[in-house]
C-alpha cells in the first residue's frame, strides 16, 4: 500500500512539474497540491489501518481465537498443574 502511494505521490510530482513548465502552474500552486495529497493520502492510510484492526478484531472474535492474556493465563495454570503433578505427595512411601 506504502509502495503505491509513493509511486502515485511520483506520478503526481511529475504531472505537477509538467505543467509548471508550461506554465500553467505556479511553484507554490504544485507544492500547495502536492502538501495536500500527502495529507490527504497520510490520513486515508491511517483510517484504512483502522478499518483494518478493527476487522481482524471480529474476526478474532468471531472464531474465538484466544487473546495473548488468555494464552499466557493457561500457561501459567499448566506449569502449576505440572508442578502439583511432579511434586512429591505426602501419601508416597
């Protein structure tokens, strides 16, 4: 996605600086543009990744994946279990 952006921020700047050279833009007109696709495109980018955690997110819970807390709570009780297992009971001779 980063790749296309900036391949479409080139296309742009090379537009841009056509049409300066004949004289149909101003310097500071092509930067104002330029400045606002960026801006533009930066914010775009940051709603998209949005969009996209929460998608992964009702996924997630959609399939009822476990969480890493949940993960690492069932690890923890394992390695208590086995060490109650691997512990010498009162009642062994």
């Amino acid at each position: 996605m980063a790749v296309g952006l900036a391949s479409t921020s080139e296309k742009v700047r090379t537009l841009l600086a056509k049409m300066e050279i004949e004289g149909r833009l101003t310097e500071e007109e092509g930067e104002r543009i330029i400045n606002e696709l960026f801006n533009s495109g930066k914010g775009e980018l940051a709603h998209l990744s949005d969009e996209l955690k929460n998608s992964l997110n009702e996924l997630m819970q959609e399939i009822q994946t476990p969480s890493i807390k949940e993960m690492n709570e069932l690890k923890k009780r394992i390695s208590e279990l086995e060490a109650k297992l691997n512990k010498p009971s009162d009642h062994e001779i």
